[in-house]
C-alpha cells in the first residue's frame, strides 16, 4: 500500500502547486532588478533561469524514480540511514519556512503599502494566518484543490496587461545584446529567486496520483512560469523608458494606472487584492511543507500540532518585530543562495551518487 495515498493530488493540481510556488511576491520587483542589471536586455536572463530550473527540476524527478512512494527524507533514510532522513528534515524544514516567511511578509509589506497604511503588521499577519491554518491543516489534497481555484480566477490578470501596449514603445528593447552576454548572466541571478520554490517537488512528488505525468507536469508548470514572467517584463520594459525603469520599486504595479475604467478609480488596488491569492500559494504550501518535514523528523503523523505552534510563533514574532523592505530583501539573497544547494547542487549530487552506486552494485 501507498504511504500517502490518502492524500494524492492530480496532475493539474501538481502544476498549479508548482507554478504558484514560483509566481509569487518575487514578480513585482522582478522588471526592475534585471533591468537594473542588464537594462533592456534583462528579458534573456527570464529564458536562462528558465532552462537552469526546468533542467534541475527534471534532474529531481530522476531522483525521486528511485523511490517513487516516498519523499526525498524517505529516500535518504532509505540509501543513507535515518541520521540523512533526519538531517535533510532539518534543512528543508528551515529552508521552507524561511521561504514562506520571506513571502508572507513581503506580501504583508505590499499590503501595508497599497491597501492598508493604518493596520499594524500584527494584523494583517494574523488575517492572513487564519486561512492559511485552515488550508494547509487537511494536506497537500487541499491545497492542490486551493491553488486550482487560485489558478482559475487569476487566468485574467496576465491578458489585463495587454491594454497597456496601446502605449508601447517597441524600439527601447532595441538593439539586443547591447553590451555583450555578461550583463544578462547578471540578470539570471536576479531572475534566480523568482524561479525558486520548486523544492517542494522533493516532498510533493510521492502525492502525484500517476507519477509517470511528473516529467509533464514539471515542464508546464515552468513554462507557465516562465511565460507570466517573460510576458510582465517585456510590457515593463516598453512601457516605461530605459532609465525610468530603474526607478520603480514596483513597476509590475506601476504600469497598471495607465489603465482606466469608469468604473474603477484605482485599478491597482484590485489587482493588488487578487495578487495576495497568487502570493499565498508560495507560503501556504511552503508552511505545509515545513510541517511535514518537522513531523516527520518527530515520527509524527499529524503535522497540524507543528502547524499551529508556526503560525502561533510568525504571529507573536511579527508583534514583536516586522521587518522593512530592506530586511526583507537581504533576506531574499540569502534565501536565492540557499535555493541554489537546495534545488540544484542537492538533486545534482543524489543523482550522480545514485548512479554510481547502481553502476557498482552491476559490477559486482
């Protein structure tokens, strides 16, 4: 019998998981950052962070064929021993929740800018904990079933930027490559935090209900990925001038007031709200995750009691201390780099260990 059969979550809730992991609070100060560092050229970089990822997410897929009916911790118990098992828990477990506490409190840091100046951080963190217990507590099936809605009712807010071209100047992405490849290897470490978050396939892949349609589901969900990326960026960069770019914190925001409704006085603020959907995908199934991983290192079936005691501490830290924009982004670096051994150096190393040792036992 399947370990997590119970909890199995279809092909299209396993692409929308992903791909909300990815899109997320990253995306409104993406344009500007590669922009910042290869100026209209930054576009390149969305493409080459785009095969990196979609290569290493391949790779873990080849990985986790080796123990389909179990996680990445029972695949290291599994070939190392549990003291691997217990040592990979501890390290996701940190590194998705400092995923997931980087986006919420981005996400609140938003908030607070555009919606709501007077409410306190303490607020709002805890406005946007209640849902979030309430999804993340019944499992991966949930939330696979919550980021299909997020996905359906977020599939108009890519085509909205479409009615800002009428303002396009196509020339400033003119002439390409305007100083050589090296400022667009640049911009791809820029790119390389927006593309993160698919380490959750290490511990979401045993849920697949057909995991022959995992190699599938990754290349959509990147690709879907890359594509809002590619697509936001482009109109950001013929919108506004090469140099006025460099100027907003939040150009994904920004262009959005060329656009008028006569019956909506501030199209921004919508926007904003609908954003806060696709912003929970990347903490809400993070947190999920860094429950699994705390339960599983305490053999513990039921991840809500690690659930609560998280949501328990983001909220009495937040009353405490809320970070600014700056803090966050210092530690969105730190959280790029730790992406980088996590969803790349990490799946690499199994794969070549695993082959090598399949190659051995052959030998002998």
């Amino acid at each position: 019998m399947k370990k997590y059969a119970y909890n199995e979550i279809t092909l299209m809730q396993f692409i929308c998981i992903l791909s909300g992991a990815q899109v997320s609070v990253g995306l409104l100060a993406l344009p500007q950052l590669l922009a910042q560092r290869a100026g209209t050229d930054g576009w390149i970089g969305i493409l080459i962070v785009w095969m990196i990822n979609l290569a290493a997410n391949l790779i873990v897929v080849q990985v986790m064929k080796k123990y389909p009916d179990g996680t990445i911790l029972d695949l290291l118990a599994h070939y190392f021993g549990p003291w691997a098992g217990r040592i990979g828990a501890v390290i996701l477990a940190f590194y998705f929740f400092l995923y997931g506490y980087v986006g919420i409190t981005r996400t609140i840091l938003y908030v607070k800018q555009w919606l709501l100046p007077q409410t306190s951080a303490f607020k709002i963190m805890s406005l946007l904990l209640i849902p979030t217990y309430t999804i993340a507590r019944n499992g991966i099936r949930i939330i696979g079933r919550y980021a299909e809605l997020v996905f359906f009712i977020s599939m108009w807010i890519p085509f909205a930027y479409l009615l800002t071209l009428k303002d396009a100047q196509w020339l400033y992405l003119l002439p390409v490559l305007k100083e050589g490849w090296l400022p667009v290897f640049h911009a791809a470490g820029a790119a390389l935090l927006s593309f993160s978050g698919t380490g959750i396939l290490l511990i979401l892949y045993p849920f697949l209900l057909h995991k022959q349609q995992a190699t599938a589901g990754v290349l959509i969900s990147n690709t879907m990925s890359m594509l809002v990326f590619l697509l936001i960026t482009l109109i950001c960069f013929v919108y506004f001038t090469p140099n006025e770019i460099k100027e907003y914190n939040e150009p994904v925001v920004s262009v959005l007031k060329n656009i008028e409704f006569k019956f909506i006085e501030r199209i921004e603020v919508v926007f904003i709200s609908f954003y806060i959907f696709m912003f929970s995908l990347s903490w809400i199934s993070t947190f999920h995750t860094f429950a699994f991983c705390t339960s599983w290192l305490l053999n513990k079936e039921d991840h809500r009691n690690a659930l609560r005691v998280l949501c328990l501490l983001l909220a009495l830290v937040t009353f405490l201390l809320m970070p600014t924009f700056n803090q966050n982004g210092i530690m969105e670096r730190w959280l790029a780099r730790f992406s980088i051994g996590i969803e790349y150096i990490a799946p690499v190393s199994l794969l070549m260990y695993l082959w090598l040792r399949k190659k051995k036992i052959k030998r002998s």
